[in-house]
C-alpha cells in the first residue's frame, strides 16, 4: 500500500510547490507573453527571506508565519524592480525578455552567492511542522501538508482575486484582449506592474516552502525553474485550473517515476510525458486563446 | 558592381577569418593559447548553427548543449575506445562497472562509423524532436523552454550513467586522434586546424544558406509564419530543416572540443553551457553571418581571460552581457557598430576586420 | 537583414566559395599532423635559479564548488605563509599563483596546462571533484608535472604525477564499515547523490558488507544538487535499518536531513554515517544533527600539537569562527608534504622527487602520515566522529594507526572489480 | 463597365463546389450550412454585414478553422486538408491586411511565392536572374519600377496588388481575396478591379466586399451572405432589388450587429493567421 501512497502523498507536496511557482509564471507569461526566467531567483528570495527572519525573530514558531507574507513583498518588489527597469522596455520581444531575464537570473544567484556564500544557510522548521502522521505505512509530515495548505491558500486567494476585485476583473480583461481592455479604459500598464508584483510574490511564498525542505542555497531556484515552467508548457494559458492539474499532475508522476525507477530517471520520463502529451495537446490542458505564443 | 560587394564581400570576410585563424594564430600564439583559441573555434561552430536557427529562422534554441553532447560523446567514445586498443575496453568501465561495454558502444571503435554518427545522430535526434514539436505548431517560448528542459534532462541523464558514459567525470584521457598522437604538439595543432577550417567551412555553408531561396523562405517564415504557410509551404518543415541543420553543427563542434579540450562531460553540455552558447551569438549578433561565430570567439575568449583576471566576477559579466546586449543592442554589437559608422558613411556593410576574434590578439 | 536580390551570375559565385573552401583546405593541410610520434614529453620549463619557485593554486572560487574549494585555497595560502616565514623550500621563497577552476572540469585541464606550461610552476595544488581531477590528469603527466589532489575520493586511480593526500577507500569507506561491524550493525541502507563517487563507494560497501555479514536493505540516489529527498526517505522508513550510510554531496545533505527527521526518524533507530559532513556541514543542516556520525582522517578535535597550532594559526589568519576540516587539513599537509618532498629529494625535478618519495613524513595535524612511493599516496588513521551539540565531533573509534593506502583495493580478498 | 454574364457553354470545366459547410465556434455557427458554385472565369463577389460570416467562410475554405461539410475542388477535399496543402491544390488567398515580406524586395516576395513549383534541392540555391513567370507577374500588378525596393515601403494598395501577384506566381487556380479595396483611393480601386478582370479569365476569382460601388463595378455574379448563411445569389441588379438584402443592410438592428461583430472577431482571434 505505501508504494502507493508514498509516492502520491509526497508527489502531490511537490506538486503543491511546483504550482505555487508556477501560478505566477503562468500569470505573467498569459496576461504579458513574457518569460521570466528570473522566477526561480523570486523562489530563492522567498527562501532567504525565511532565513533573514529566523536571524530576527528568533522563535521559529512565529517566525516563519511572519515570513510568507515579508517574502511574498520581497519578492514581489524584486518583480516590479524587473518589470520596471527590464521588462517594461522589451514588451513587444518576448523571446528576448527570455534571454535577458537568464541575465538577471545570472546575476541574482551570483549576487546570492557573495551576500550569503555559496555554502546554503539553515532555516529551522517550526516545531508544529516537527512529526509527522502514518498514513498507510507512510509518515506523511506536517511540513508537506503545510506546503499543501500554503499552495491551496495561495490557489483561493488568487482565484478570489481575480474573480471578484475590480484589479482581478482588469487582470482577465487584458489577458483576453489587451487591445480591447485599453479602449474600454483599463491602464494596461498599471496591471502588468502589478501582474508581475503578485506573480513574484506567489514565487518568494513558493520559496519560504521550498526553504522548509533544503534551506537556502543560491542555486535553489535553478532546481524548481525548469519543473515549473514544465508545469506552465502542459497547463495550458490564461486559466487557474490548467495550472493546477498540470502541477499536481507534474508533481505525482514524477513521485511515482522516482519510484519505480530513480529520481534521476524520473526527471527524463517527465520531460519525455510533457512532449508526448503536447502531440495531443499543443496548447496545453485549457488555454483561452490558441494564438501562436510567439 | 554595388550587387558584387554584397555577394562577394561575405566570403572575402570569411577568408580574411580563415587567414587570421590559420595562418596568423598558430604563428603568433603560444600552444597552449592556440589550444584555447581551438576550444573557442568550437564554441563557434555551434554558435554559427544557433545562428541559423535563432538569428534567421527565429527559434530561440536554449538546449544546443545536447548536440554538442551528442557529437562530443560521440567522439569521445571512439578516442576512448582507440586508447583501450583493440579489444580493449574504457577504463572507467573496468573501474565503475562490471567491466563489460554497452554493446552500443562497439560501433564506435570505427573512425568512419563515429564520424557518420557525429552527423546522423543529432540530425536524427532533433529531426524527431523537432517533428514533434513544430508539427504541433509548438513554438516561440514554449519551444525554448522545451529545449531548456532537454539539456537539464540530457545532463541528469548523463550523470546517471555512470557505468555508460562516465558520469559526473565524463570521458577523458584520450591519447590518440585517428592515429596521431594527441601529445605531440604538431599533432595538436592539426587538430586546431581542423577545427578552424570547420568553422570557416560551417561559415561557407550557412552563406550559401542565406543567400538562397531557402535563407529567403526561413526569415520568411520567422517574420510572417501563418503567411509562409499560404505560399504552399508548411513552416514546420522549413524550420525543421534550420534546427536540424544547427543541431549537426553544435554536435561538429562538440565533436573537436573533445580532442581539444581533452575531456568532455555533462558540465559542458548542461543547461548553463547551453546558454553560455546563446551568449557569444547574442553579442556578435544573431541574424549576421558572421556575429554568432565572432561572439562565441569573443565570449570564449572572455571567459579564459576575465576569469583568470576576476575569477569572482566572470558570473556578473555573462549576466551582464545578456542584460546590456539583448535590452540595448539586439541585433549585436556588430550591427550596433555597424550602424554606428553607418552614420558616419551612408553605406553599411560588415566589416570582420574590425571586430577581429578576441582570441586572435593575444 | 537579407541581401538584396545579388543579380550576379551564380557560377561565380560558387567559384567564389569554392576558393574560400580550397584556401582554408591547404592552410589546414599546411598544418599536417605526425602520426609516428610517441607523444612528447614537455620539456619542463620550471626555474629554479632564483630566489623563489612558482607554486600553482588550482580550485574553484566560482561556481557550485567554490565554498568547499575556497576553503582548501585558504589553508593552502596559510600553509604557503608558514613556508615561507619559516625560509622557505630549499632556500626558495614560495611565491603562488591562483587559478579559478570555475567548478568546471574542462576549466580545470585549461588552467593546469597554463599554470604547467604558461607560468612553468614547479607543482599545482588543488581540484576536489573527481571530474576535476580526471580532467588535469592527462594535462599533469603529458607535461609531467605535478599535481597535489586533497580529498578523500573512489580510489582506482594512481598516477606518477600525481600525489592524493586525502583517503583513498580503504581508509575511510572500509574503516567505516569496519566500525559498523563492531557496533554490531546487521542491516545496512545505502543513500547518495547519483554520481561517481557514491556509486563506486557503494559497489565497494556492498561487497564488504556481504563479507561482514551485514546487509544492504536499501539503496538510493538522488540527482545532484536535488533537495528533495521525500519519497527516498520514505523507504528508508520502511526498511528500518540500523545505519544509514550517507555518501550524499552538498547541499543535496540538507534536504535529506531535513526529510530524515521530519518522517521521524533519528540517531536512535537509524543513525546516519556520512562521509561527506564535516564541521562545516554540521551546523548548517537547519537541523540539530547530535548523535550522527562521520568517517575521516581528521577532525578539528584531534588533539596533537600539530593540530593545535594549525587551528590556531589558520583562526589567527581568516577568523576565529572558521572550523577546520578534513580537506583543508589534507590540502595544509600537501603543501608542507611537497616541502619535505623536495628536501629529501634535494631537487625541485619531478622525476627526482618521484625516485626518493617513498617514506618521506610529515607530522600533520591529523598525526604522521607517510608517502607511499608506489601509489603516491598517503599513509593515514581512520577516525569516526560522533556529532555533539557544539556541532564538532567526538571520535568514537579509530583505527589502529595508520593504514597504509591501497587505492585498487589488491589487499582485500573480498573484492572483485568486475561484480556489478 | 462589366462583362455580360458569361453562358454556361463559355465555362471551363474548373470550379469550386461547397456543399453545407458548417463552422462551429463552442456553439456558435459562424457559417451555416452554405452551398455555394464558384465557376472559372468570373470575379464571384461575396457581400454581408460585418459578421455574416464571409471571412469565416474562406478561413474554413483554406483550412485556418475546421468545419464541417464538402469543399471540394477537382479531387480535392480541402477540409481534409492542412493550409499548405489547399495552397498547392491551386487555392490562393489574400488578408484583410495585407501581409507581404516586408523585409523583402517585391521580386523576392514575388520570387518565394513560386516556392510551390520547386523542388527541395533548388530551394538550397541562391536565384540566378529573375524566372519569366516572376516576370510576367510583375508586369500584370504593374509593379515593375519598384521591383527592387523593400515591399515594407510600398504603399497599402501596391501591397495588396504584390500579394495578388504572389497568387498569380503561385498559380493560384482560386483566389480568394479579404477586402481587397479596403483603405484604397478611387483611382486604385479601379485599377484592382481591371487587374481582377484581367486575370479572372482562367481563374476562380472570390472577392469578399463592402464596399458596393466596388461590387457594382466589377461583379460578375455577387452572393450575399447573413448571419451565417447564404442570403441570396445572383447578378448585381437581382441583388440591389432583393427586398431581403435591403432589409439585412438596413433594418439590422444593434445588438445583433454587436454579436456578430464579437464572434467575427473571435473568430479571427482564433485563427490567428497574419498576426503574430
């Protein structure tokens, strides 16, 4: 039973992660066209965020409740610093925002390098995540349901978002026809900065999770940036559910490959799934336009 | 005669090229100098394919890294097999494994199969590849990041198997080069020639490329896709012929840097070798003929010489490089330079001598 | 971007790129190749008439290896320092020059050619990854320099220029288990990161572990640099073995730890032997790690004179917080080994360092360690240390002085190179 | 200035045969159930109001969006088939914005829409001289003096008349023209329409127009299309007589202009084609 239960419990974990990371990729990249391959250094700087908050409350029961939503501003200005001096300037190019955001992405690990060395620094579970609860011969812990909750917490209040504020409503509307939603008033700059701060922001919350599992380390975004962007290629553009079963989905098979073969193998067969299952769908699981995505 | 320049004043750059790498190089620099300049020239071979793919077909190829792999190991594995001897086996094989050889290594004792296979192999590895994608009318980001995701897999793939194909160490101490001695400086320096004289002739083909109907039809098909299809031509197989035509030559080039650099293994083929790849073609200019070969030669060259003179900051310069040149100078420096003295004189034209290789003026 | 319609005439145009084609073949031709050569052995280029000699300082200071490297630089420039305060090797002051291997095996052959054959020094020190040492190899003995490699690794392997200071297998991975047999450990799970050293650690630690009568109830291997170590731990769970053995790299340890504790387990049911933790590791597991345990050659609390003053001096040097390790003491020893090398030698000749190397000493700080002239490497105690709450080791178990190094393992009757 | 309405016996054998073609967007039918004859050797006009569907019809036609039904041309059924291969069928068509090779010269834009006739190999060959049929296509669109000039700089309705060369280069047997005229002066559109008759002698040549002096100028037989489906068929005076026509063009009333409107653009959005 538990090499059942093993792989699917600790795959939807991963899946949990991978979809908080993704959810603001698929953001960006559906309302803006833009790639921002820098997402995983948001990731990272979630995750040192946890750490700079341990360094100040120093009880880690609080202290990483008070992280989510410090990492979630840091990273999210971090995004609007790139929008702002980067991305702003290259709309029309989204290829090369790709190329220039590998740059940044360059530049941030390095940055991450020299402030806190290469050596990663520790971040202390909370002693409530501590344990953990046999579910069918697997010790399913906390931490992973923590991250579960974190993703779905995450999930609704962006759903919430976009669906009911007048923001979340100017978000859909330029994401559907970004021609369109300027005529009928809404300041399509002013929503991609903001696109990109929540978007961000969704990665450093992603990244005070990820610090759960391996601490901080200036490579740790590289190690989720390619799953997540995996996550976004088979989810499909401009809706939530894509995304989220595309995660979850990711997250589970790559469990399940890890186990009946090894981690190592269970990376090649995902890739090898994502390309086999973009032969039946090219576009992704649900994508709202099916314009090329040049 | 204004029709003469533009036909001809490519190839009269490419032969001043040829002269500077392989006349003026050997004799002006060190071997050891020389041995790196090889290393670059690799690097340009696959640039000059990435080129062809990005610059002028538009596909934003992040993953060249598993061809270079792909010719690389391909060589590798016969140098290997030639230093065993005959009926000899890698010694890696004896130390990590069983001490018994993967049958499909045995083909490669041949020097004619391992050459052929340097060619079929990445042409038949992203013609499949790149069918499954670009009939699926996948392309832009999606394509770039499918690429990307290939060379971490063909990296972790790489690392895996340790027993196959060396693992994290990769294939090394190769002794002999279809015969020659790899020690022997002469010999060496014949493989540098090779090298050089591959990329002047990868040079001459991608010229041949841009000027024909083909080189029309691919920026065509980069600008206007849908179009191209209503000319009666279905895109994926123009661009399928771009990508597989780049992927032979980053695996041509791998398929040197194994004698030259005296090693191979999955760091010079992961993601990040991958992208250090896009750099150098970023920085001479995509769509030129000449930029993506003078960039990977500068950008190698730079990477020997900043690391060596600011170890800690070679990092910062690559990111750099793609912040400053992709946001301020697409098109490349040369362009950017070009345009530059177009202002000065209405004609403008490339000028190769004054963006000489970097790895030339040491 | 596109040339205008070139009205010319097409077949000038191919004679045009035909000659550019035909040029490049006879240049390329004019460099013809010697296919009877043996392969020169370089002419050495070391200077040895002045008042100092060149010393190369060959590691990572970029990219993922640059913390374990950077710290193997800094004992190596202490060492370096002491040399040269105390008059140097022969008379000559050490005067070193410093390479950035970028963490990159094909950097690695790069730089050592150039500090070989380019700045002509007498010897390099450095490398830490086995692809990296594998790298230099052919570049060291084609030039035949010399290259001085300080950490424990897989073994199989013995080059004339190359001298290992760090423990081949039979003094760390087999004393290791050899301490696990006399706990009286009877199950045995293997866990690693899924490259070289691991694998070959592994292959080794199966076949003893059949000799000692233990057994292996498990085996995983997790990518490098993969934090995520969920699922694997889970199996170690169900095997309930009474060790682990962690041949894991990096930080690749800190996610396994964490998940280790998290699916309760602990040093009381099933505790972990690691053979790549060392006082630096230790605190930075985000975990409190009391209780494991880890197999080297040396830890900060060996407690000898030697010991004592390099603590105190490489505190003095970079801070009184920087612990000391295994490899930094390994790369410190190389340094002083190389010094006593040339002594006996009286040459700084590689081929004359090689003819008298056998037996030469040094009291390093982990106790005497003795070159052994056939393998070129060196004579070393086993020590496993137990982690304590200051994150420092207590040594538990050691082996009866040093063992002598036997990198193909030809003394030990169990083992089969050729077993999968 | 129009032609008489050619007799049966002077038509060619080649035509165009549409048979209940249905285009279903989640629902909603853009076109429904047409039938429609295009006969060789007349310039066919196919009117509506915005949103009848017209655009959607000859989307369906060269395989931008699937539907269901026959189009069928000779042994053809072109909705079996991908876009590329209704090209070399011999179906040719244009964009309601022109879409030329900006980069390009006219002759090359010319020159690469003979791509059709040749063989891989001479793709990989550079142009020696200019083909005659690249010649005579120039001559026919009357863009000889500028043969050489970037079609980027080329102003709108000299693009339009390059794409419709790039058709004839093609030996386009059909071609389906989106709004040709659109954005053109007076004096343009009159030279459009006698290249349309110039050239409409061996071909099937569609139009799709609002603009009616256009239509009234150069129609040989003229459809009209509403709400997806055809409205009436016949001569351009049947046409202007037809009670319904009137009431279509006139007495529509807002909303259902607006929905229709949306769906034409989202069908546009859907396929894509031309923009990027």
């Amino acid at each position: 039973m538990d090499s059942f239960t093993t792989p699917l419990l600790a795959g939807t974990a991963t899946g949990a992660l991978l979809l908080i990371a993704a959810l603001g990729l698929a953001l960006t990249f559906g309302q803006m066209g833009v790639i921002n391959m820098a997402h995983g250094e948001f990731l990272m700087a979630g995750a040192y965020t946890a750490f700079l908050t341990q360094q100040v409350i120093s009880n880690t029961d609080i202290s990483i409740l008070v992280a989510i939503p410090v990492a979630f501003v840091v990273a999210g200005l971090l995004g609007l610093l790139l929008e702002m001096t980067v991305i702003s300037w290259m709309y029309r190019r989204p290829l090369d925002t790709l190329l220039v955001t590998v740059g940044v992405s360059l530049v941030l690990q390095q940055l991450a390098k020299d402030i806190f060395g290469a050596q990663g620094d520790p971040v202390e579970s909370p002693g409530w995540l501590d344990g953990n609860v046999d579910v069918f011969g697997y010790n399913w812990p906390y931490r992973q349901m923590f991250t579960i909750v974190l993703a779905l917490v995450s999930l609704c209040v962006l759903a919430a978002l976009l669906k009911y504020s007048s923001f979340g409503r100017q978000i859909r509307a330029t994401v559907q026809n970004r021609d369109l939603a300027e005529t009928v008033g809404v300041r399509t700059r002013v929503v991609d900065r903001l696109t990109f701060f929540l978007g961000s922001g969704l990665a450093g919350v992603g990244g005070v999770a990820v610090s759960l599992i391996s601490g901080t380390n200036p490579r740790l975004g590289t190690t989720y940036i390619i799953s997540a962007f995996l996550v976004v290629v088979a989810g499909g553009l401009g809706q939530l559910k894509g995304t989220v079963i595309a995660a979850f989905a990711v997250g589970i098979a790559t469990a399940f490959f890890a186990d009946w073969t090894s981690a190592s193998m269970a990376q090649v067969a995902t890739f090898a799934l994502v390309v086999v299952f973009l032969q039946l769908r090219p576009q992704g699981l649900f994508t709202v336009r099916s314009r090329g995505l040049a | 005669m204004k029709s003469a320049v533009r036909t001809f004043g490519p190839l009269v750059a490419i032969a001043v090229l040829a002269v500077l790498l392989l006349v003026v190089a050997p004799s002006v620099l060190s071997p050891f100098r020389l041995n790196n300049l090889g290393k670059y020239c690799c690097w340009a071979i696959a640039a000059v394919g990435i080129g062809l793919a990005w610059g002028r077909g538009g596909m934003l190829v992040m993953g060249q890294g598993v061809f270079f792999g792909i010719g690389g190991y391909a060589m590798a594995m016969h140098l290997k097999l030639e230093a065993a001897g005959p009926e000899g086996i890698p010694d890696f094989m004896l130390l990590y494994g069983d001490g018994t050889m993967p049958g499909w290594w045995e083909p490669f004792r041949s020097g004619a199969f391992t050459l052929f296979a340097i060619v079929a192999l990445p042409a038949v590895a992203a013609a499949i590849l790149g069918w499954a994608i670009f009939k699926r009318k996948v392309k832009g980001a999606y394509f770039a990041i499918l690429t990307q995701a290939m060379a971490v897999v063909f990296a972790t793939l790489l690392i895996a198997t340790i027993q196959e194909t060396g693992g994290f160490n990769g294939l090394n101490q190769f002794t002999f080069f279809f015969g020659y001695n790899l020690y022997d400086p002469v010999n060496k320096r014949m493989v540098y020639s090779i090298t050089a004289g591959l990329l002047i002739a990868c040079l001459v083909v991608v010229w041949q490329l841009y000027r024909s109907r083909f080189g029309e039809l691919l920026v065509a098909t980069r600008d206007a896709e849908e179009r191209v299809r209503f000319l009666g031509h279905d895109p994926a197989n123009v661009k399928l012929a771009a990508f597989v035509i780049a992927a032979v030559m980053a695996s041509i080039g791998g398929a040197m840097f194994a004698p030259i650099a005296g090693i191979i293994s999955p760091s010079d083929v992961d993601a990040t070798a991958s992208i250090f790849l896009i750099a150098g073609v970023a920085l001479g200019g995509r769509a030129l003929l000449l930029g993506p070969a003078l960039g990977a030669l500068a950008v190698g060259y730079g990477r020997s010489t900043l690391s060596e003179q600011f170890p800690d900051q070679w990092t910062y310069f690559l990111g750099a490089l793609f912040i400053v040149v992709i946001l301020m100078f697409p098109a490349g420096l040369i362009s950017a330079a070009g345009r530059a003295a177009g202002l000065l004189r209405p004609r403008r034209r490339v000028r190769p001598t004054a963006a000489r290789p970097a790895g030339a003026t040491s | 971007m596109i040339e205008r319609l070139p009205l010319v005439h097409h077949s000038r145009s191919r004679l045009a790129a035909g000659a550019v084609l035909a040029l490049t073949v006879s240049l390329g031709l004019a460099a013809c190749g010697n296919k009877d050569s043996e392969g020169s052995s370089a002419k050495s280029c070391v200077d040895t008439s002045g008042d100092t000699i060149k010393l190369g300082f060959l590691n990572s200071t970029s990219g993922a290896m640059a913390i374990s490297e950077q710290t193997v630089r800094d004992s190596l420039t202490l060492a370096a320092e002491e040399i040269n305060a105390d008059g140097g090797i022969l008379g000559k002051e050490i005067e070193f020059v410093e390479e950035d291997g970028a963490s990159d095996p094909a950097i690695f052959a790069e730089k050592i050619e150039k500090l070989l054959t380019g700045d002509c020094v007498a010897a390099v020190f450095g490398g830490w990854t086995s692809a990296s040492r594998k790298a230099m190899l052919p570049v060291v003995e084609a030039n035949n320099g010399l290259l001085f490699y300080p950490v424990q690794y897989e073994g199989l392997e013995a080059s004339e220029n190359i001298y290992y200071t760090g423990a081949t297998t039979n003094q760390q991975i087999i004393p290791a288990m050899e301490f696990l047999a006399d706990e009286g450990v009877e199950t045995l799970f293997l866990a690693g990161s899924d490259y070289v050293f691991p694998r070959t650690a592994n292959k080794i630690i199966k076949q003893y572990a059949e000799e000692l009568g233990i057994e292996i109830v498990g085996e995983e291997y997790v990518p490098l640099d993969d934090d995520d170590w969920t699922t694997q731990v889970a199996k170690i769970v169900e095997a309930e073995p009474d060790f682990v053995f962690n041949t894991i790299n990096g930080s690749s340890n800190v996610g396994f730890i964490k998940a280790y504790y998290e699916q309760g387990l602990s040093p009381e049911t099933s505790p972990i032997i690691s053979v790549s933790i060392a006082e630096e590791e230790a605190p930075a597991m985000g975990k409190d790690v009391t209780g494991q345990y880890a197999a080297w050659n040396y830890f900060q609390s060996v407690e000898s004179p030697a010991n004592a003053t390099f603590i105190e001096a490489f505190q003095d040097r970079f801070g009184s917080e920087r612990p000391t390790s295994d490899p930094m003491e390994a790369a410190y020893t190389s340094l002083y080994l190389y010094k006593n090398l040339v002594e006996a030698a009286d040459s700084f000749d590689v081929d004359d360092i090689n003819e008298s190397a056998d037996g030469v000493t040094f009291e390093a700080p982990e106790g005497l360690v003795t070159i052994d002239g056939d393998n070129h490497h060196i004579a070393k105690t086993a020590l496993i240390g137990r982690i304590n709450s200051d994150n420092q080791f207590d040594v538990v178990w050691s082996s009866d002085g040093p063992i002598e190094p036997d990198p193909f393992l030809e003394g030990y009757s169990w083992w089969d190179a050729s077993a999968e | 200035m129009r032609l008489d309405h050619p007799s049966p016996d002077d038509l060619g054998q080649d035509y165009l045969e549409i048979r209940d073609l249905t285009v279903d967007f989640d629902g909603f039918k853009a076109v429904s159930g047409v039938d429609l004859t295009l006969l060789q050797g007349r310039v066919h006009f196919l009117i509506g109001p915005n949103g009848a569907g017209k655009t959607t019809l000859i989307d369906a036609i060269t395989g931008l969006v699937p539907a269901t039904g026959v189009a069928r041309y000779r042994n053809h059924n072109l909705l079996a088939l991908k876009s590329h291969r209704i090209v070399r069928a011999g179906i040719g068509r244009t964009f309601q914005t022109a879409t030329v090779f900006e980069e390009l010269s006219v002759l090359q834009n010319l020159d690469i829409a003979g791509g059709v006739h040749r063989s891989p190999f001479a793709l990989l060959r550079a142009r020696r001289g200019t083909p005659d049929y690249v010649e005579a296509a120039l001559g026919t669109i009357g863009l000889g003096d500028l043969r050489d000039r970037p079609a980027g700089v080329l102003a709108h309705g000299q693009k339009q008349w390059l794409e419709i060369g790039m058709l004839l280069v093609q030996d386009a047997k059909v071609m389906l023209l989106d709004e040709p005229v659109a954005g053109m002066s007076a004096e343009e559109r009159e030279e459009t329409g006698a290249l349309l008759q110039r050239i409409g002698t061996e071909r099937t040549i569609v139009v799709v127009e609002h603009d009616m002096d256009f239509v009234r100028s150069f129609a040989d037989l003229v459809t009209v299309m509403h709400a997806g489906k055809v409205l009436t068929e016949g001569t351009v005076t049947e046409i202007q007589a037809n009670a319904r026509v009137q009431e279509v063009y006139l007495g529509r009333t807002a909303d259902a202009a607006e929905a229709a409107e949306a769906a034409e653009a989202d069908a546009v959005t859907h396929e894509g084609a031309g923009r990027d």
